[in-house]
DNA sequence: AAAGGTTCTATTGTTGACAATTATTGATAA
DNA sequence: TTATCAATAATTGTCAACAATAGAACCTTT
C-alpha cells in the first residue's frame, strides 16, 4: 500500500500511465517550448529514435496533439508544428472570449463560497508577488494560468473546461512563450482579475461574462501589437 | 437519393483516404445512429474483425473518436460509447451558445453579400420545404444544421468552426436521433433563422450573436422537457 | 460463509516488419 | 532549356505477433 502511494505519486509527476502519454506530455512541452520551431517538419521515425520507442506509441502522440491542434497533419505526406500567425492567434482568442465569457457567467452560477474565498486569497498572493519581485515573470504567467483555469473548473462545464485546458490553453502558452514572453501589465491584469473575481462574489452572471471578454479582448489588443511589431 | 439503406455503411464509399479514416466515419456513424447504443464497451478485436482490419487504424479511429467525446477512454481498461445525460447535454448547448454566439457576431462582421444572399435563399427554401411537407424531419433536421454551418463558415474563425463541426454538432445529433429526433418547432425555428440573418444583413454584430445565443437557449429549454420526461 | 489474497484470462499497450503512397530525382524528348 | 514521364528513395499506413495490465474467477484462511 504504500509503495503504491509513492508510485502513484512519482507517476503524478509524470502524468501518464502509457508511453504514448509520456512521449505526448514530451513533444507538447517541446512544441510549446519552441524546441521544435513553428512549421517544422515532424518525422515518425526522427521522433521514435529520439525517445526510445517504436512508432506506434509516438503515432498516438502525434494524433492527440493533431487534434488540440498543436500539430498539423496531411494524410501520407506528414505533419508539421502549427505555425501561429496573427490570424490564427485571432482565431484563439476570439474562441477564449466566447468560452471564458460563458465559463465566467456559469462559474458566478456554480462556484462555492469556499472556492470564491480562495480565489479571492490567491489574487492576493498575486499582488504580494507583483509588489516583491518585478522580474518574475514566469511565476506571474503561471499565477494568470492559475485564476483562468479556476473559473473555468468553477463553471462546471465539462466540455468548456477540457477544450480550454486540452487546447487553448496550451496554444495561448506556445503564442506567449515564442513571442518574449511580454506578460501583459500585471497589475492592470490583477486588478480586471479582482473586478471578475467580485462579479462571482455577487453571482452576478451578466457582469461576470462581460468583464472576462473585455479582460480578454484587451489582452488580444495587446499581443497583436506585439506581433504586429515582431512582423515588420 | 437518400435511402434508409446507408445503415450497412459501405466503407468503399467513405471518401476518406486511409483505413482509419474510412472505419472512423463507420464508427460515428453507429454512434450517432444508436446502433451502438450509449455506454456499450468497445471492444477493440471485436470491432476490427467485423471492419475486416486489423487493430491499429481501428486504434486511430477509437482515438480520434476519444477527442471529439463521443467515446469514453480508460487506460489498459478499454473504452464506452459516451452516455448523453441530462448534464452532459447542458454542458454542450451552454457551450454551443458561447461559440455559436460568437460565430455569429463574427458572420456578421465578415459575411460577403453573396454569401447573405444564398443564406436567405436558404430561408425560403426551408419555408417552402416546411409547408409543403408536415413529415420531412429528416430534411429539415439537415436544414437546420445547414444554416449553423452557414453561420460558422462565414465567421471565419477556423478553430470554433472546426470545434462545432468536429465536435458539438455530432454530439447534438447523437442526442437528437437518439432522444425521438423531434425537430424543434420548425416554424419557430425559421423565424428565429430570419432574425438571425436580418441581423447579419445589417452587420449589427451585437444582436446577431445576442439572437443566435437566444436561439439555442430555447433549443435547450425544449430538449431538456424531453429528456426530463424520457427519464422519469 | 465471508474476507482476503492469488492465479488466470481477456483486453489493451507495444513492437518490428511489411505494404502503399508521395515526393524527388534523373533521364528523355520537344 | 524546359517539360514530361519513369524510376527511386523517403516516409507514412497497415499488419500480426508479443508484453503488460486490469478485472474476474478461484482458492485459502479465519
């Protein structure tokens, strides 16, 4: 029993119980990571060698990331790392506006005053990190993660929740990730974050929708700029 | 010629290139036909004995199936025909309301006149399909869908049109064909088309998503009362 | 007889070889 | 030179055998 409870917990870490999953968790954190740069081609056998597996595992891998869209695919002539121009980083937003609205709207219906009380101490947290550290970006990106990913668990909408985390989520990340990294002013973000986290607080599901699509629909305002610069 | 005899699905007719892709379009076919009913097992040797293939595109398949939620994975322990219950169902029509929204808004935005023209055309098409014909459901189920998928084509937003597409439209035809298929008041539902297209025509963004998210709320409202009454 | 553990079986996960297809290269002719 | 077609190489799609795992059946012990 309690090695089983220490294995368990080493394969947490690990987030997969198959090799397919393992080596998909690999090549998505590659793909993110820009390791495996936008348009580049994707070679079974390339890959398969390079983790240690055969192809069958590493074609699981390669269709699961086809489908969040990671990767894209052509029958029999190969696939190619997603190449996120600004019109596809358009796409993602405008989608994450309308599925974070509703999710914000469902979340002000459903969530817990527990969960509200939380949320309201992680912000928090989040203003003490921005206040001590001015550099640490990464941890402010995971901390913004952080609060979208609890509305959207707060909604209680299994399909909104697992197409925000198991697709746009992740392309969002990559977008950040390859274009500097800029987190978008955190304090102006905290402060959006405490007037949707207040709209919940009073259940008001109107208020709750409109504030997270404007919250969002500014930040796709400025990663365009960012892009747009970056383009010419 | 549509004929009730497409139930045997010839695979030579799929127009997918690979195996997987034609055993695919089988499988969800049967899914959303109820032939294989809500939470069976699948078995993998099983289904690719009667496919004649052997277990790895019938893998593919099984996968591709997993993503789009019509077929429910467990690792090492096999994989169920999803079952739509009531919750499940309220989770894809709040989705559908937050992107068919959105597409909406976005049609109207980016339609072409031609586009609205052959939109309205389609209207009419269905009015006079309505009141020539009381029994046609199934023509007008597939006009109803037609007209959505107007809507998201012309939104022009790649990502929510691929997700309604591959995704929530065939789950909402699982639930219809398998829930007595009753159309929705067709009458009632062409208005509502008429007023969604009115407001594309005027490129007034905002009413247009405001009625097509009206829209499926009542779709919802309607489908609920049947599902309720089937359970008790 | 019930609880707990153990073997066994059915099914999924993985592998390496083989077939089919696409893209490329090179030769030939206009 | 350039276009066209054939041969070739590189890569993906498919198959059947093997390994690993979860769940069922069975036995043992109390």
């Amino acid at each position: 029993m309690i090695e089983a409870e220490t294995k368990k917990a080493d394969v947490t870490l690990i987030q997969a119980k198959t090799l397919a999953g393992k080596v998909y968790e690999c090549i998505k954190s590659d793909i993110i990571r820009g390791e495996l740069s936008q348009g580049s081609r994707i070679v079974e056998s390339e890959l398969a060698l390079k983790y240690g597996i055969s192809r069958g595992p590493l074609r699981e891998a390669i269709h699961r990331l086809e489908q969040m869209k990671l990767i894209l695919r052509v029958p029999h002539a190969g696939s190619r790392v997603v190449t996120l121009d600004i019109k596809t980083m358009h796409d993602i937003y405008n989608a994450r506006e309308a599925l974070e609205g509703m999710s914000a709207r469902l979340a002000a219906r459903h969530m817990s005053d527990e969960a509200i009380v939380s949320l309201k101490s992680l912000l928090d947290a989040h203003e003490q990190a921005i206040s001590e550290s001015e550099g640490k970006y990464y941890l402010q990106e995971e901390g913004n993660i952080d609060f979208h990913h609890r509305i959207a668990s707060a909604s209680q909408n299994q399909w909104i929740l697992e197409n925000l985390n198991g697709g746009l989520y992740q392309l969002v990340r990559m977008g950040r990730y390859q274009s500097g990294q800029q987190p978008t002013r955190p304090a102006i973000a905290l402060a959006q974050h405490r007037q949707i986290a207040s709209a919940i607080e009073q259940r008001d599901e109107e208020l709750a929708e409109l504030l997270m699509r404007r919250h969002i629909s500014g930040a796709w305002k400025i990663v365009k700029k960012i892009l747009e610069l970056k383009h010419d």
